[in-house]
C-alpha cells in the first residue's frame, strides 16, 4: 500500500508555480491576482480562505480578500463582483461558500466572469468540461486528477465508484474520469442516498471516491483487494484524547481499509491540500489567460 | 413485455402543443417559432431537419429553415446566428449538425443565445443541466426522459448503465438518470469503448440506454430478465429483402432481447420520434420563456 500524500504533491505543485512567478517578475510580467471574497464570519469558512491567502503569499501570488458583513445585501454583493470583474488587476475571483441565506449562491457564482471563474463554478465552465472542451475545473477535482496524475494512477478502463454526486465534487468527478483524458478513460458509476447496493458496488471497484461527508463510512469488506481509493471527506469528530477535543475523520475507515489498498489518500493530508494547489493552479492559468494565452 | 412506443408518445405530446398553441392564437399571443439553418446537402441532414420543420407546420408553430451553400464562410454563419439572436420573432434556433469540416460546430453552437438554443448543446445549458438548475436539456435525452415519464417506469434506486459517451446523449442521460428528480435518482453506470467487462455490466442493469451507435450490439445474453431498454441507435443496414435496399437497426438485437424484458423501445418509431416532441417541448419553452416566463 502505498500513501497518495496530498501535503508532498500539492508542495511540488506550489513549488512549481513559485518558479513560475518568479520567471514573470523576472521578465516584468504581471503575477497572478486572486480577490477572495468572504461574507460572514462562518469559522470553517474563515479558516479555509485564510488558508488560501496564506498559499498565495507563499507561493508569490497577489491576493486581496474582501471581508463584508453577514447582513451584506445581494445586490452589494454583485456590484462588489461586476467591479472584481471589470477590475484588469484580478485574475480570480473566488466567493467561498456557503453565502448567508439571503443571498442566492446561484446569482452570485453567475455574476462572476467565466474567464476568472477560478473555482469552477459557473455553469459555462461546469458544461464546457462535461464537453470536454478547456475550462476551469473546480478545485477537489481538478486536485484529484493532479494527484492521480502524479502517482502515475492508470485509470483506463478501470471501474471508478463514485460515491456522492455533489455539484461539487461526486458529479464532477463522475464525469473526469469517464472522459477521454489520461486520467480518464474509467468506467464510472456514480453512487448516492438513493443506492440500494452500495457494497456491491463499491468492492468491484478499482477506483472509489468516496465523497458523502459521513466519517469511515467507506470499511474493509467494501473494497477489492488492491483498490485506489480516494477520501474526500473531512469530518470533525469529537475525540477525547486529543487536545482540540476533536479529531478530523474522511469519509474511509482508514486504519482497516488501508491494507487492502494498492494506494490510499490520508485525511487530513490527502484531498485537502490538493484542493487549494489546484485553485492556485486555476489562478495561475486564469492570469495567463488574460496576458495572451488561449486556454479558457 | 411492453413497447415503449415513441410514436404514440410523441403523437401525445404534439397534439398537447397543439391545444397549447390553438389557445395562445385565440388569446392573440405570439406562436413559437423555430428557426432551423441547414449548411450543405447531407442527405441524413435533410431528413431530419425537414421531418422537425413539418412537425413545426403540423403542430401549429411558425419555422424558418435557412439553408446555406456548403461552401458558406464560418464568419458568414456567425453573422446569420447572430441575426436570429437579436430577431424578436424567432424563440428557438437550431443548428442542424454535422457542419461543413471549414466550419467550428463548438464556435457555432457558442455563439446561439442560451435562451434561444433549444437544442441544449451550448456549454451554459448543458453545465445548468448537470447542476439540477432549470436549462435546455438536449432533445434525445429530454425525449428518453418524456418517454420514461409517461409509462411511469420506476427509476429511483435502479441500476441504469448507459453504454456510449456522446455529448449528445450517452453524457448528458448518465447525468440527467442519476440526477435527484423523478425521472432520476438512478446509481449509473457509464460505459464506452474502454470498458472491459460490458457484458457483465449490462447484465446488472435494471435499465439500459444503448447509445453507441453500433447495429444489434445489445444481446439477449447482456440483459437481465425484467430489465427496461431504451434503444438509441438507428443504423441503415443493407437489406435486400426491402424495397429500399436496407432496414433500419438499433443499438440493441430486438427479437431475441425483447422477451426478456419488461419494457423496450422498438427501432425505428422509439427514441426518434420523441426526439422530435422533445425538440418541440423545448421550442414551446423557450417562446413561453420570452413572453414572460422564467424557466430558463
């Protein structure tokens, strides 16, 4: 069994797009820009976008975070994202989710321009990559395939199981890894709260993405001897012996299910940092984009 | 076992749009109209587009087919299409494909507005589809789903495996059958030409979309007693007991796969005919959409 280890590749990726920016200072280029906008003072929300600047200032990326009240109104909301648009500085823009319930999170990810859609929300980037057309792909899936990419993972005609069809992650990635891509090319069923078989399902799999948020859900008599499998989720579970009172659990009863694996993602330091390398990747290619490339 | 019978189906469906426009007529309301651009002399191309334009005719909406020398410029395509867009009178545009090799179908399709291509095939229609938002959803998989209404099969909790990967149909049925909606919430299965196992696969499946465009490829042996069979392909075979010289096949070998089951669509007079009720379904939208709706 090897570890698929998110914290090492999302290094090597960071390390790469350090030079990368390097190279532009050097050559008097613009570096990349991303404006992240939090409403509200939702703690996981917080600390996800600090986690996010924080990466930019490492890796020498330009940020600007915009901090607005919880009782902000939608309309301010997209006045603040038609100028982060019309802003030639920014090339990202990223609203972290969820927004306070007055405001529609569809209107607001709508109002954003495609071209600086660096989370892949919007619904033109979402249907351009089910086309297999370029676009940006949102940040867990788009990590994924990074990492899959990285370990050399051969998807091709494997069966990947999906479980969990979220707009944000299950979805997405039911439809990468059944396109005709190097990290594509699976068979790929996609499970959810309505399927009756689900350990059947699972323990033919060669590929699981387990993407449900219910902790170690995903046990040993689920998975084929020498599966892949990714753990999506990251779940606070409440944990005496710890001195935060709690410990982070995936989606996958690691300790059990990791010795039948042929590779495995650790929660956290799997899925986790690969999401913010791939927004930064994201970010990076919005920037080269908008300097005269022709990706998106 | 019983026929899907698209025929009848979409006879039902049109005589509804029928009523539909006899009473916006009698309330001095705008009628839907189409416009369908037809570019060279593809004879298959001919055949479809003049079977949706007397549809039109038959029904009771307006249509417009422009057609255009093969050897028209792509620019001059763009300015047509753009025409249509800012044309009050015109609610749906369709573009019929394939399009001469000089021209970019991606850049065609992209430059119809959203709220006019009833034929679901541009990026922003088709992310909104996979996101669960109200959008055009393409006519065959938007016809499959009308036909799967009306016999009122059961889909919630089964096992579909769709086989074929097009954006224009396999893709979009594996996302809409897996989609939390009545004619959803499947566990799916989507296979292509890099699956290994098919047979086996398919002889899980509670319902099965064949979509690959390969003659009596489905056989008695992949199918499960009971299961539900949407044929999607429809392939001239040479036939030299017909007076054309050639019979129409799907996807799946009907005769010996047909007493297996306990629903089947039949080829020709299954998934066709409800293409084009779909295709009018969503015309009817998109008029209703204009004259003050909000569905799309």
């Amino acid at each position: 069994m090897e570890l698929l280890d998110g914290q090492l590749v999302s290094n090597i990726i960071k390390e790469g797009l350090k030079l990368q920016v390097g190279q532009l200072t050097v050559e008097g280029k613009k570096v990349p820009h991303l404006a992240a906008v939090l409403v509200g003072n939702n703690g996981a929300s917080e600390t996800y976008v600090g986690a996010k600047v924080k990466t930019c200032s490492e890796i020498g990326f330009r940020s600007t975070l915009l901090r607005l009240d919880a009782d902000t109104s939608e309309n301010r909301l997209l006045n603040i994202i038609d100028d982060l648009n019309n802003d030639v500085d920014i090339d990202g823009i990223l609203v972290q989710l969820p927004l306070p319930k007055h405001i529609s999170d569809e209107k607001v990810i709508n109002a954003i321009l495609p071209s600086k859609d660096v989370d892949g929300f919007h619904p033109i980037n979402v249907g351009k990559m089910v086309q297999g057309l370029p676009a940006f792909i949102s940040a867990t899936p788009h990590g994924i395939l990074l990492l899959l990419e990285h370990y050399k993972i051969n998807t091709k005609g494997k069966h990947a199981v999906v479980v969990g069809r979220s707009n944000i992650v299950g979805r997405p990635m039911s439809v990468l890894l059944s396109s005709n891509t190097p990290t594509g090319n699976c068979t790929v069923t996609l499970c959810h709260s309505h399927t009756p078989n689900l350990s059947e399902l699972c323990r033919q799999a060669d590929i699981i993405v387990a993407a449900l948020g219910k902790p170690e859900f995903v046990t040993a008599d689920m998975v084929k001897e020498g599966a892949v499998i990714i753990d999506v989720g990251i779940t606070r579970v409440p944990d005496s012996s710890k001195k935060s009172g709690f410990a982070l659990k995936g989606d996958v009863k690691f300790d059990e299910v990791a010795p039948r694996c042929s590779y495995i993602t650790p929660v956290p330091r799997g899925v986790g940092p690969m999401t913010i390398a791939a927004l930064m990747k994201n970010t990076f290619m919005a920037c080269e984009e908008r300097s005269g490339g022709s990706l998106i």
